[in-house]
C-alpha cells in the first residue's frame, strides 16, 4: 500500500499522480532506497564474513609455521656428521634419555660416530632411549691384548695411524704384550702418532709379559728360570699396577746371558719415594728430600703438552751422581721466565737445568725431613715434610736478581742501587769497599721461577684444597688414578717479583716463590683440573731396541 508524500491521499496500485491532488508519485525513488538499504547490509554481512575468514587463515598459518618449528626442533637431520656435544645437548633437551659411549677412531676427537634408539629426521620423544657414540680420536682399546695378534693389528689400522709390530722374548709367546701407547690411551698427538704392538716369542732374557705381573709372583718365576739374584724396587705408577711389575733392568723383552736382574714394581704416595738416607748427625742418621727417580719420565696432558724430565748425570766422571733435567716445550720457561741481561742461557746463569725439592744450602741438615733434635726443621713448610703425600719440585734457590741480572753473593758479587759489580769483574779490595756504599744491597729482588707438584695415587688433594694451597678450584677433578704433575704458571699470578728490603746481609730463606722454613710459598695457579694435569705416560718398553717383525 501507498501514500501520496504531499497529501496524503491513499494511491490506487497502478497510478502514477495522486487522484486527490495530482502530484507526481515518486515510485523509482522509493524503490531504490529499498534496494539501497537492502544492499547496504548485504554488503556489511559479506565484511564480516571475510574478515572472519581472513582470520581464521592467519591463525591457522601460524599454528602450522609454530608446529613446524616445534616438531623440526626435536628432530636430528644428521646422525654422522658433525660435533658430539651439540647432537647429546639437542637430545637431551628433548627430555630423551641419553647415555653416551666413547670409542677410540679415525675420527677427530669429540666427533659424532653414530647414533642408536632413533633414525635419521625422526621425532625425539621424552620416552626415547637414545645411545650416542662419540669419538676419543685414534688410540689403543682396553681389550687389545685379548685379540690375537693378527686381529689386534687389523683392529688398530682402523685408526688410520701408522702401526709397527715389535717381538719380545715372552712366557707366552704367540700373544699380545702390550702396546704404545698403553691399551685404553689415546695416541699422543705431539710424537709421529705411530701406535706399537709387542708379540711374545719364544727366547732366553727377560719376559716381556712380566709388565703388570704380581711382583712376588714375579719373582718366584724369574728364580724358577735361571735368575740368582732378584732385587726389588719401588716406582712410581697408576693405581692399575699398584704392586705390579712396571719395569726392569735388564729391560723387559731383552735378551741377557746374566744371572742378576732388577724388577721395579708399582706404588703410590709415600715419603720413601723421594728421601734417601745421607749422612749421620750426632748419631741421627738424616733422611734427605733428594731421591728425584720418580719425577723422571715423560709427562702429558690430555691435550699432547708435555713435560720429560731425565735424570742425567751431572759430570760423565762422576755418573752416579745424577740431576734431574727438564726437556721438551718447557725446557726454556726458566730462562724466558728470568730474562735476565746476564742469563740468555743456563751457562750464563753457572747453573745446569736442575730441579730440587729442597732449598739448595751448605747446611747438611737442610733437605733432611727426619731432622735431628734440638735443630731447625728446615724442611717444616714443604709439603714433603707433611701427611698429604704431594710433593713440590723447584729451583733450588737463586732467584736473587740485582736490577736485571742474575745475583749470587755467596761468590762475593756485590749490588749498588741495581747494578751488578761481579766478583771476577772486579778486584776483591775494590768490591769490598762497595759495601759502605750508600746504595750497597738496594735493588735487589726475589723472582719467581718454574715450580711443580707432584700428586702421586693415593694423595690427598682434597686436604691440599681445604688448606688453601691452590688459588681457586678447578672445573674438572684430575684422574686420582694415575699419578701427575701440575705446572705453576706465571701468567696466573699480579706479581712474579718480590722487592728485597734493604739489609747488609740477604736472607734466601725469605722468597716468597718457594717454601722454606721461615714461609710457606705462594698459592699455587692453577688450580688442579683434569685439562691441566701432566699424567705420567707409563712406558714399560724400549721400541728402539725391540725389533720389528
């Protein structure tokens, strides 16, 4: 139904003007404004429905990019390539159970060598029991000696090294003796990286296949065999030979028409390693802190450093008495360390390349560490001296610097306000009056030299630490079964020079780089750690003498 929009007046259906007044009906007009409205929501409806949609499509992609990352997070692309630690953090912090075998291989050390429990692009789940092998880098198996010989080489070849075969004279030949490096050791990375295996074969000397025997066991079958004369001995080793045979001389494997042999078996902290009996003092008969036998050897940290101490003797006309030297890197830390003006070499010091574990004295009870009664414990702050079985290795003594040069005045050298006047140089008289010199005994300095510590097995480092020996603790506890040698380093340390007080005479006893009776040294840097321990390379064969197969 409509209305005339002037008057009123109802309209017939068809009309086209109002029958009361004759105004024109407006039809298009309405019609359109219907239509428009009508559109207008339709148009509204179909925003909303887009919109939804859009939205709905934006969160759908991005709970599928989300899960896509999320599940690509807990998936290993590659099981063989690539470093070890990061594939066991990416397991394990998937919730996955992980246990981890290492295994001597051709690979470098800490590479992945394969993976069990899961598959390549496979989703790791907190259930998952994963097993990662990873690479110790070429070495010797603990099991190698179980092999036969041919199976032993070919085993060992794995490791794409050189290998050479040696034989020996053994009780049963036909088997592996023993290797170089030792079974369950990695090779070591600063020699030729050749790895030596010992077949046992039938002969008169001494059997190879004593190594790591009982040592009374031993014994009975060296006497059994033709032996007269068995002496034993002490030697330092890991805690695997405690009271085994470690070494001999004649050496083990060779050949000897003697009767007579020395069998050195293993043992671990204990002041008999290091004193020997000396001379008698109002009946007191001193045990000195100068058997240096079981530093001798070669000495290696987990990385290849090493450290190869020999004792040498100090005159060819006199070979029983013998020093201990240091060779290898470290040979040159204590002239590098000193630079002195006078010292570019060990000549120019007038001292060999020594080490001690006393301060060198004219004083006959000066090393002892059974001191007699009533006299000056001169060992009292060494820690040989002490119960934790540690014991200190140094220069003994001479670390008197006047300015820049090295200084002795046991000689009679003279120092005036840094400079050197040395005896030699200058007439007595002359350097006798240098002593009313105002400058006399002024710039004189302590400095430090190279410094060691010996841990035998059975050691209490823990005391050591509590006590407050070390500067810090380390990261990683050193293997306590195997003995080894920790280096001191400059490096570690704000002042490696001590300023002497002036004084007519100097006190040597005063250096605070070494312990003497009246100090206790400086603490120790570093701090004992698995990665800076030189453990002691056990070498119970002689490869340049064995021949080759």
């Amino acid at each position: 139904m409509r209305f005339c929009i002037k008057c009123g007046n109802q309209l017939s259906e068809n009309s086209k003007f109002c029958d009361n007044c004759g105004t024109p009906v407006e039809e298009d007009k309405l019609e359109n404004q219907f239509v428009q409205s009508n559109n207008s929501k339709k148009s509204y409806k179909k925003v909303i429905a887009y919109s939804i949609s859009s939205f709905v499509i934006v969160v759908l992609v991005v709970v599928g990019i989300f899960y896509y990352l999320y599940s690509q997070k807990n998936v290993i692309s590659s099981l063989n390539e690539g470093n070890a630690q990061q594939i066991i953090e990416k397991l394990s912090s998937s919730g996955a159970a992980v246990k981890v075998v290492k295994k001597f291989s051709a690979k470098n050390k800490g590479e992945i060598l394969s993976i069990k429990g899961m598959k390549e692009g496979e989703k790791i789940s907190p259930s998952s029991r994963i097993t990662v092998y990873e690479s110790l880098g070429p070495g010797v198996p603990d099991d190698i000696t179980k092999l036969k010989p041919e199976d032993a080489v070919r085993e060992l070849k794995k490791m794409n090294v050189p290998v050479k075969v040696h034989t020996a004279t053994a009780i049963n030949p036909g088997t592996v003796i023993g290797t170089e490096p030792q079974p369950g050791s990695s090779i070591n990375e600063s020699t030729d990286r050749t790895i030596h295996v010992l077949v046992g074969i039938e002969g008169k000397g001494v059997p190879a296949d004593l190594y790591g025997m009982d040592f009374a066991k031993a014994e009975d079958l060296l006497k059994s065999r033709g032996f007269k004369n068995v002496e034993m001995k002490e030697r330092l080793s890991s805690r695997n030979n405690m009271y085994k045979i470690v070494d001999s001389d004649p050496a083990l494997g060779t050949e000897t028409t003697s009767d007579s042999i020395t069998l050195y078996y293993g043992v671990g902290a204990g002041q008999s390693l290091f004193t020997e009996s000396s001379d008698t003092y109002d009946d007191h008969i001193l045990m000195d802190a100068m058997k240096l036998d079981s530093f001798a050897g070669l000495w290696c940290t987990n990385s290849g450093d090493c450290l190869d101490f020999r004792l040498e003797p100090f005159n060819p006309q006199d070979p029983d008495y013998k020093i201990l030297n240091l060779y290898g890197s470290h040979e040159k830390d204590y002239i590098n360390m000193r630079k002195a003006d006078n010292a570019s070499t060990y000549t120019g010091l007038n001292l060999n390349n020594e080490l001690h574990m006393c301060h060198v004295n004219q004083n006959v009870i000066g090393c002892s560490v059974n001191y007699p009664p009533r006299e000056e414990n001169y060992m009292r702050n060494h820690l040989i001296y002490g119960d934790t079985g540690a014991v200190e290795l140094y220069r003994g003594g001479f670390e008197t610097f006047c300015g820049n040069s090295e200084f002795d005045d046991i000689t009679g050298d003279k120092c005036v306000n840094g400079k050197l006047y040395k005896t030699g140089d200058y007439s007595y008289d002359y350097l006798d009056t240098l002593v009313n010199n105002p400058g006399y005994n002024h710039g004189l300095s302590f400095r430090m030299a190279d410094f060691y510590l010996l841990v035998p097995v059975g050691a209490d480092l823990i005391k050591l630490e509590k006590d407050g020996y070390f500067q810090g603790m380390g990261k990683n506890k050193p293997n306590m079964d195997r003995p080894f040698i920790l280096r001191r380093d400059p490096k570690l340390y704000k002042k490696t020079e001590e300023p002497i007080k002036f004084g007519k005479s100097i006190d040597p006893f005063l250096n605070p780089f070494i312990p003497s009776y009246k100090t206790k040294p400086v603490k120790f840097a570093p701090a004992p750690d698995d990665d800076n321990a030189y453990y002691l390379v056990e070498q119970p064969f002689d490869w340049n003498r064995l021949p080759e197969k």
